[in-house]
C-alpha cells in the first residue's frame, strides 16, 4: 500500500499560503486569506457585495472602474463626471489624447478593406458600433475628426471629406463665412486664421440722397429720390427714413411720435410743445409744468386767449338770473334752492359767507339761503327750555326770567275742558302729549313740582290729575317714615 498523503491545502492568490476553512474566502473561483482580502490599490476591506477579482487580484468596485473601466470626460450620455487617471497603478504611462494626434496603438483584428472602422481599420462589433456616413464607427474612434470631442447622434455632422465633426468644428470647416450671413446670422465670423481666407468686405449701403428727384415730389429734408424700401409717410409726403427725425433736437421720429408741425416739417412731441404748445406756467387743467421757453409776459399774455371768469357782470333778464347778483346762470356753474338757479360762487350762506351744498343749505322765508346753524339763530326756536333742547339761548338778549312757567299767553282756549290739563289752551296733533286719557302740549308736559320735561319712561299720574316725574311722585305719594316696608330701613320722614 502506497503511504498515507496528505490532502493539499489550496493556496492563496495573494500571499501564495495555504488557506484552511476557518479562515477562507471565495471569490473569482480561488480560495483567500480573510486578511487578504482586501482591495489591490485602496488596501479596502472586501466583502462580497462590493468585491471584484481581475487577474488573480481582488478590487472594489471604485478601484475596478477607475484601472479597467472606460475613461475621458464625457463618455457616453450622462458621463460627463469620468476622470481621466493616469499612472502605472492604473495600467497608463500619463500620455492623453490631443486634437490630431493619432490615437495609440491598440490590439485589435483588422478589417477587410473598406469594411472595418474608418477611423482605425478594427473590426466593428454590434455591442460597440456607432453609425455614421452608412459606415460602423467604434465607440472609441466616434469623435470629432478635429477636436476629438466625443460624439453622438444628436451632434454629429457629416462632413463632405467623409469625416465626423461636431457642430461647431463643422460649421468652422464648411459653414457660411463672413458678417451677417443669411437671416439672423449676424454673429457668424470668418474665422481667417482656421480657414486661411480674409475676412468678408462689409456692403456698401449706398446715399440715395445723392439721388435728387424732381422739385416737389422728394424727400422734404433732403431733396433726394424716395424708394419703397426707406419710405416713411407724414401728411401725405414721403420721406427718407434716415431724414424722418425731429428738425430740433434730431430724435428718430417713428408714427408714434412724429408730430407734424404747421411750418410742414416734423417734430417730437417735446420740441412740438416747447414751440407750437402753449406757453406760461398753469396753462390749461394740470399743466402747471410748462415753461415760458424765455418769452416775456407781454408776450406769453398777448398768445394766452382772452377767458373772464366773472358770469356775473353777464346780466340775465328781470327774475330769471342768479337771485344774489342778478347774473345770468350758465350750466358749468348752477345750483339749484327752492327752484332757482344760483351762481356756484354766489351759492354760500347770506350770513356767514360759507360755501354751501344741497347737503347743508337751508332755504330762509326772505328768499335767501342759509348754513344750518345761522339759520337756526334767524328763525330757530329761543329760549331756555324750549321743547326738548334746554339749553337753547336767546338770540336777542331779553331775560328768561320774564317766561318761568314757558306757559303760553295767548291762543284759543279749548273747548268744554279739551284743551291742554296745564294751560287750558288747545292742543293740536302736532304737539299733543296723552296721558290717562287726557291731553297735553309738549311744552307743557312736564312735572308739577320740579317742572322736568317728561316723556313715557319717567311719567307718573298722580291721584291730584296732575303729573310727575318719579322723584317727585315718591316724595307726594309715597311711603313715608324709617323702615317702612322690607328692605327699606333708608327710607327718611319726608
């Protein structure tokens, strides 16, 4: 029997020992040390969610990209963020690409003639194939043919040597040349140093003023010949539009602001104000802006219209004019009392001379109108205690003394006892007070003692037929004595 063998322990990719069970990891069909199982570069802890072998050695999947993965800044769509590392950890010797150097040498399987990329002669596959000029391209050599900037089907262009570029390379190369190409292009430059060609001449717009017309039918400033294409209308004339502008201040004049001017020439709406509008400060409604320009004030007062604002010397026919003045009311300025018309400015207070309104004018028995309070001293109520406003005062200065009952004096007494229970005069509905079935004046509806205006919240008929006020109704008729009743030990012996 051939002697006892032990089994082979596998070895570790990393450190070229044995690995037992107790300490193994698997990964890319190889058994590591779980101290060795970390990333080549980075020296990272592995796991095997994020672990990656190549080669026999472990990565993390940052470190796999930025060594094997693809590189370059804009590498597809979205790539923009791909940087480019360089140095021998990352398998490059720190040369990068520039504009028209060729690419390096790579090893890949030639094509047949005419067949393969048109770049680098490769065999194209479909999972890397860009289409272009009906010819597969390499993802790698899709680039622009002068500043290999990476390239898609959004701005690749064709061009006619049957090369790529992008757009802007193109238009460069085989683009329009030269100031204000085509419609809108006026940004397009000529780019001589590129293109070995000089600049574009500018066009020379000719004078077509030098173009004299026939006296009468030119242009009225300067005499030339009007074409269809500079035509601008004014009053029925034709006009160039570099002449159309104002004859002061040289402003460009457009439909909008072109003022015609009676010396048949054309203004801005300023320089027209300052010499045909008119002149003096406060001229019209809200013009209080505009200048005398220097003119003196016999001058300015003798181009001013003539304007008299006093209606009233216009003198009306006898009882048809203003009743204060006697002028004639014109529509602008009346005001109507009591179907008359007055002046606006005769329409105030006879007294007082204050303005009035329809609000606050009072049409007096004289045919005058009044303010409210100097009507209430002509013709109001006098006296102290007059109705309900005691403290009303006489206007003509005689004593209240001489009226200390406000009774009346004279009047037609009432009939079989109907008149008023106080003064025995009759009471009309305008001024009739009832209590218990009997009639009162207002001014006499007042207590018997105290003589206090009464009303229905403080009336009390007393068992005499006369009436009170509350006070004086306890006082007469009420409880008397201390203690009187529950509750009342204030009551006093009235």
């Amino acid at each position: 029997m051939p002697p006892f063998v032990a089994p082979q322990a596998p070895k570790c990719p990393k450190c070229s020992q044995s690995v037992y069970a107790a300490e193994e990891k698997v990964a890319g069909g190889h058994k590591w040390h779980k101290t060795c199982f970390k990333c080549s570069l980075c020296e990272k802890a592995l796991d095997s969610t994020n672990c990656t072998e190549h080669e026999n050695e472990l990565f993390c999947k940052n470190c796999h990209g930025r060594k094997f993965g693809i590189k370059g800044y804009g590498f597809g769509a979205g790539a923009g963020a791909l940087n480019m590392d360089t140095g021998d950890k990352f398998g490059t010797n720190g040369t990068e690409h520039r504009p028209h150097s060729a690419l390096e040498s790579r090893a890949i399987a030639k094509a047949r003639d005419g067949e393969g990329c048109p770049r680098c002669g490769g065999c194209v596959y479909a999972a890397e194939q860009m289409l272009a000029l009906g010819r597969g391209w390499h993802r790698e050599c899709f680039k622009c043919g002068d500043c290999a900037k990476r390239l898609d089907s959004v701005n690749v262009c064709e061009g006619p040597d049957k090369d790529i570029y992008c757009k802007v390379c193109y238009g460069k190369d085989f683009g329009p040349k030269g100031y204000g190409y085509g419609q809108g292009a006026g940004a397009l430059q000529s780019d001589p140093i590129m293109n070995g060609d000089s600049p574009a001449p500018r066009p020379v717009i000719p004078d077509t003023a030098t173009i004299q017309a026939k006296p009468g039918q030119g242009c009225p400033r300067c005499g030339g010949a009007v074409f269809a294409a500079e035509l601008v209308l004014a009053k029925g004339r034709e006009w160039h539009k570099k002449c159309f502008k104002c004859r002061d201040c040289n402003k460009i004049l457009d439909s909008i602001i072109a003022c015609d001017g009676p010396d048949k020439d054309v203004y801005c709406k300023t320089c027209y104000g300052k010499k045909f509008g008119p002149h003096g400060y406060g001229f019209a409604c809200g013009s209080g802006f505009l200048q005398t320009d220097g003119l003196t004030d016999e001058e300015i007062s003798a181009t001013r219209p003539f304007y008299n604002s006093n209606t009233t010397s216009i003198k009306a026919k006898s009882g048809e004019g203003c009743p204060r003045c006697g002028g004639k009311v014109f529509a602008a300025e009346q005001q109507l009392a009591k179907g008359t018309v007055w002046h606006k400015s005769c329409f105030n207070c006879s007294t007082c001379h204050r303005p009035l309104d329809s609000m606050q004018a009072c049409d007096g028995p004289d045919r005058e109108i009044y303010c409210k309070p100097c009507y209430g001293k002509l013709y109001g109520p006098k006296g102290f205690g007059y109705g309900h406003s005691p403290t009303l005062i006489s206007t003509n200065g005689e004593s209240t003394i001489l009226f200390p009952e406000t009774r009346p004096l004279h009047g037609n007494k009432g009939r079989n006892g109907n008149g008023c229970k106080r003064c025995g005069y009759a009471v009309y509905a305008a001024e009739q007070m009832i209590s218990k079935g009997k009639v009162w004046h207002r001014r006499c509806f007042t207590c018997s003692d105290c003589t206090r205006s009464l009303d229905s919240t403080n009336l009390n008929d007393g068992p005499d037929g006369d009436i009170y006020c509350r006070g004086c109704y306890g006082k007469n008729f009420g409880p008397k004595g201390v203690g009187f009743g529950l509750g009342a030990g204030a009551l006093t012996m009235a």
